[in-house]
C-alpha cells in the first residue's frame, strides 16, 4: 500500500473484515473504536447534538 495517500486499491473489493482491519492499521484505531461501528447512536445523545430531534436512522459508513 502506498504511503502518503488515502488510496486504497481494490477496497471495494473486501470483505468487511478486511476494510476494518486496513482503516484500523492506517488511523490506529483501538478494538473499542472499531467496536463502535457495530453500534447506534443513542436517541439521548442525538437530542444533545441536533435541536428538534424525533428520531434517528443508521446509514452505512
């Protein structure tokens, strides 16, 4: 992989397991940080975030 650049060839190619593991090398994520993306945001802490809030919806990242 080449140094200096955020192109990763043929990412979207791999499995989900494979693109975590290359993010987590190249940012230096911890476990609990890739854990989190497994989990919703809480309603509570969307309500702190935005005013107004009814809701939440999850998008894939």
């Amino acid at each position: 992989m080449e140094r200096g650049t955020s192109r990763i060839p043929e990412f979207y190619k791999m499995n989900i397991e494979e693109r975590r593991r290359i993010i987590k090398e190249l940012v230096k994520l911890t476990d609990d940080d890739i854990k989190i993306l497994d989990s919703g945001l809480d309603l509570s802490i969307a309500d702190k975030m935005i005013e107004n809030v009814i809701g939440i919806t999850q998008l894939p990242l």
